[in-house]
C-alpha cells in the first residue's frame, strides 16, 4: 500500500479513461470494527457497504476480502478516517496507523494508494440520528459504523469534486480568454 496526498489520489483517478475509473473505499477504523463505504463509479456518491470485525487474527481475511472487493468494484484506493487533532495526538490516531501499517504488512495490497481524510464527528453524527430509533445496540453499532465510513468518503468526494470544479473552471476560462484573443487577430 502506498500512502498519497488526498488530491493526488483523486487527480489520477481522473487522469485515467474514464470508461475505466475506478473507485474508491472509505474506512472508519475503529477498535472492534471497520466500517466501509464505497464511492459510485463516477466518485460523486458515497454508499454503506459493509462492517468488517477488526482482530490481529483476522488481519489477513480482512486483506482476502479488500483484494475480492478491489477486483469486483474496480477499486482504485482507500479513503481513510483519521482523527485529526492539532493539539495531541489521540490514541484514535495511533490505532489507525496501525491497521494500515499492519494491512500493508501483509502485502496483499501492494501498489494500493490511500490517503487520510478528517473523520471529524462522523461517528458522533450518525450515533445522534439513530438515538431516537432505540436499537438494539448491536444493530446500532453496525449502522453508525458502515455510516461513519460513508461520512468519511462522502466528505472526500465533496471536495475533491468542488476542487476539480473549480480547476475545470480556471481552465475553461483561461481557453476563453485565448480563444477571444486569437478571434480579434
């Protein structure tokens, strides 16, 4: 697995045939679970997918199924929430470097790109939408859990969607301009 810059992540997604893009995973790393979320293929929308159970011992069924997941939704790279915190640094974000450490550990990712992107109260947000729904707390768990990682991915996509805009934008402006002054010669 190879770490990247968030906008370098989405830059070459977009660089590629778009026939052929692929897709992206977003993951809330938590202590007992993963919760994951995967992009639609044109990376606009997030959508829950499923909740993976986080052990040492599992490690490398965990690695079995992101690599079947890669193939079957032409996944491009993962999308991972991490606590940013510019006072300290949280527990929360030692245990995510960890996963990904011990993931890429397992060498069954190689060549895989990933990027972190703030989880900033994903989880928190999803835990106060479904309070009033008084689930069982298992069920709950579940649900926060694959939605946290929609929270995460979705935030991603928001903006590096808004900044390929904006980069679209500038350029159709700078070809206009061109274009004028060629028009006048």
């Amino acid at each position: 697995m190879r770490y990247v810059k968030p906008l370098s992540l989405f830059q070459d997604l977009v660089r590629g045939n778009a026939l052929e893009r692929g897709r992206l995973l977003g993951l809330d790393v938590g202590d007992k679970y993963v919760g994951v979320a995967v992009s639609d293929i044109h990376n606009k929308i997030a959508s829950p997918l499923s909740v993976l159970l986080r052990k040492k011992s599992t490690l490398d069924m965990m690695a079995d199924d992101f690599q079947s997941l890669i193939s079957e939704l032409s996944l491009e790279g993962f999308i991972v929430g991490y606590p940013f915190d510019r006072q300290r640094r949280s527990p929360d974000a030692v245990q995510v470097k960890l996963f990904i450490d011990d993931l890429s550990a397992t060498r069954k990712l190689e060549g895989l790109k990933y990027t972190y992107w703030d989880e900033g109260f994903t989880s928190k947000n999803v835990e106060l939408l479904l309070r009033p729904l008084n689930l069982h707390p298992v069920t709950s768990k579940t649900i926060i859990d694959k939605f946290a990682a929609v929270g995460i991915l979705q935030g991603y996509l928001d903006y590096v969607n808004r900044k390929q805009k904006s980069v679209t934008a500038q350029n159709f402006g700078k070809q206009t301009q061109v274009l004028t002054e060629l028009l006048k010669l």
